[in-house]
C-alpha cells in the first residue's frame, strides 16, 4: 500500500507552498527593517528640531550677554616699531626739529627741559653757539652778521623771534633764511620779553651741540671776529649776566613786597637782558617753576621784568657760576630810558677800537681787557661804514 507522499504533484505542491512560505517570511522581515530604519531617522530629526527650538526659546528669555571684555593694552615694543619703521639710530635721535614747528610754549618748554644724566656724549660734536635775535622785524645788520658768520659753518646756530606780523622772507642764501622760531607779541618791559627769550632759549636747547647761548637785537653788532668769540664763549667757565643790587626808585623801588617769601627784597637784582649764558643755565631758565610765575604775576607796569627777572634769578639760583656782567656794551651816559644810538657818523676805526677794549674784567680768574664782545645800538644808516672797518678793526673775512 502506497503512503501518501508517494504521489509527485503532492510532493511538487508542497514545495511550492513551502518556497512562498520562506520568501513571505523574507519580505515581512525586510518590509519590518525598512520601517525600523524609517522610524529612526524621523526620530533623530525630530529630536534635533526639538533641540534647536528649545535653545531658541532659551536665548529669547534669557538676559543678553555682556560683550566682551576689550584686549589688554598692547605694550610699546621698540624693536618691533622699529622693524616696520626703519632704523631708528642715534643720528636720528640727535637731529632737532624743524625750527618752524607746530609745539605751544607749554610742549616747547617740556621738551626742552629735558637733559642727559650721563654728562659724556657717546658721539664726536663740535660745540655751538646759539646766536638768539630777538627783533621787530628783519635783522637790520644782517649783511654785517653775515661777514661775522662766513667760514664758521657748523659751528654757530642762529634763531629768530620776531613779531609774528613780520611775513617778509630773508633770501635763501642768507644765514638768517629759515631761522625764524614761532613767536608771539612781544612788548618792551614787559614779561612777555622774558617769555620771549625762554622761547628762543628752548629752541635752540633742541639742538644738542647748542652749548652756549647769546640773546643780541637787531640793533648789536659783533666787536671781534668770529673765532675770537667763538673761543671766549667755549672756554669760559662762568656764565655771563648782569646783575647788581641798585638801592633806588629804577632799582629797589621796582620790587613788590607781595613776592615774598620766593623773592625777598634783598634778593632783588637788576641788569642788563642781553646775556650770554651755558647750557645748564640755559635749561633751568626754561625749567623754571617757581620765580618766573612770581614775576608774571607781579612784575607788572614799571617793574621792567626783562631788567630784574634774569638777575634775581640767577643771583638766588647760581650765583658763583655767574661773573655779574654783560658781554653786550651800551652806552647809558647820556640818561634816561633809552641808551644812546649810534648812526654813521658816529662810525669810526677809533670809535671801534675804543669799545674793543676800553675796559678790565675777571675772565676764568683772570684780569683782561676783552671784556665785551658785542654792542648796542648802531641804525641801520651805520652799516656801510661798519662793513668798510670790519675787515681792518675786527679782521672778519673778505
């Protein structure tokens, strides 16, 4: 008897059914995989989004932030403004501004104030001297000066200060051309003189090879060539301004009692403005912050602060350093205000002579008879005649 799984179309059916089995069983698991997959990624995503919308709910609530704290200051570095500017060496340093600058007095002064602690210089200088012309207008002896200057190149600066309506140009190859220093109105006797020639002073401190200093006006004239007052003024040892006690209404009577205590009646001096002086007197005079604002605000009306600010200064600060006279000679002997002036006629090789040595004096502890290097006040019809001596009196160059 025959089983039942003898028959070939049963056995061929049940394969069949048990193929369709297995490949339902495939599909119903790939279908599940697909929907797994599906089902994850939205999930993801929509717990991105919800990230996303929380955090902007979160920073629409909260308080705004505060901005940020500014960089710390960034510290000068020489080297490296250095690398990107250029070298910047000790002749760079050395070399003064232009004389036409754009400082107040205030920056001037500072700037000028300042000085060197170690007193040797790490550089080869010829030492100069500061010819400062405190003026109206032009310098009325120029073409004499110019003689005076000619062949001594680098050995001599020259600064002007006149009234600043004065627009005129000097001619280029003049020494004088280009010499002019900011300036403000000045009147006579009065402290805005003395602030002049602070300002002149500060100037020419900007050079540092300025090591003497000799305030002149347009009406003075050199009584010796050029190396002669070039060595005098090198060598001296002593500054050179005027200074006495006169026991007068023109002396004494000019002082205010209310100076005191800075500047006491017995401290009280008078002389002559036109100084010359070195250069560590030079930079306490623009230095000064206790007796010239005294004198600016008392020296007033006929007190002639440009006759009693230096001497008092100088006779309180420096006294032993000073030699209590003028290099600038000036005729007083007719009275008066005023000097005497001297005009063409008055121009002689004798005249000349005389005030080249018509006097005795201390020079570096020693009695000469060189006592005056300049003098005050010749016209300017004078000059042809001093241009005529000046070879054969004061032996300047042809």
């Amino acid at each position: 008897m025959k089983g039942e799984n003898s028959n070939p179309f049963s056995n061929l059916l049940n394969g069949q059914l048990h193929f369709f089995s297995v490949l339902s069983y495939f599909l119903l698991f790939c279908c599940g995989l697909s929907l797994g997959v599906l089902l994850s990624s939205h999930l993801n995503n929509f717990s991105l989004d919800l990230r996303i919308t929380q955090l902007a709910l979160t920073t629409r609530s909260a308080p705004p932030l505060a901005p940020p704290p500014p960089p710390p200051p960034q510290s000068f570095n020489p080297a490296a403004e250095t690398s990107h500017a250029g070298h910047l060496g000790l002749t760079e340093f050395l070399k003064p501004p232009p004389v036409m600058h754009d400082m107040d007095d205030k920056e001037l002064l500072w700037r000028a104030s300042m000085a060197p602690r170690i007193p040797q210089y790490p550089f080869d200088r010829v030492p100069k001297v500061a010819f400062l012309f405190l003026t109206k207008g032009p310098v009325l002896l120029a073409p004499l000066w110019e003689k005076f200057f000619k062949g001594s190149e680098g050995m001599y600066s020259i600064y002007v200060h006149s009234n600043p309506s004065f627009n005129l140009s000097e001619p280029k190859g003049s020494v004088f051309y280009g010499r002019r220093i900011p300036s403000k109105e000045v009147e006579w006797g009065k402290v805005n003189m003395i602030e002049a020639e602070r300002r002149l002073l500060a100037n020419a401190l900007l050079d540092f090879s300025n090591q003497r200093f000799v305030l002149l006006s347009e009406s003075c004239i050199p009584l010796f060539n050029f190396s002669t007052v070039y060595s005098y003024l090198i060598n001296a040892t002593q500054s050179f301004v005027e200074s006495y006690d006169l026991a007068s209404s023109v002396g004494r009577g000019r002082y205010s009692r209310r100076m005191s205590p800075q500047v006491t009646l017995d401290q009280w001096r008078k002389g002559a403005q036109w100084f010359e002086m070195d250069r560590e007197l030079a930079m306490e005079v623009v230095s000064d912050q206790i007796y010239f604002p005294v004198f600016h605000k008392y020296c007033k009306g006929a007190c002639y602060a440009d006759e009693h600010y230096l001497p008092t200064f100088v006779t309180i600060k420096f006294g032993e350093k000073n030699s209590n006279r003028t290099l600038t000679w000036v005729d007083w002997s007719k009275g008066g205000p005023h000097p005497a002036k001297f005009s063409s006629t008055d121009v002689t090789i004798a005249f000349l002579e005389r005030l080249r040595s018509r006097s005795h004096c201390q020079y570096n502890g020693n009695t000469t008879n060189l006592c005056h290097l300049f003098a005050r006040k010749f016209s300017p019809d004078a000059l042809y005649r001093l241009l005529e001596f000046a070879p054969k009196v004061m032996h300047f160059h042809q």
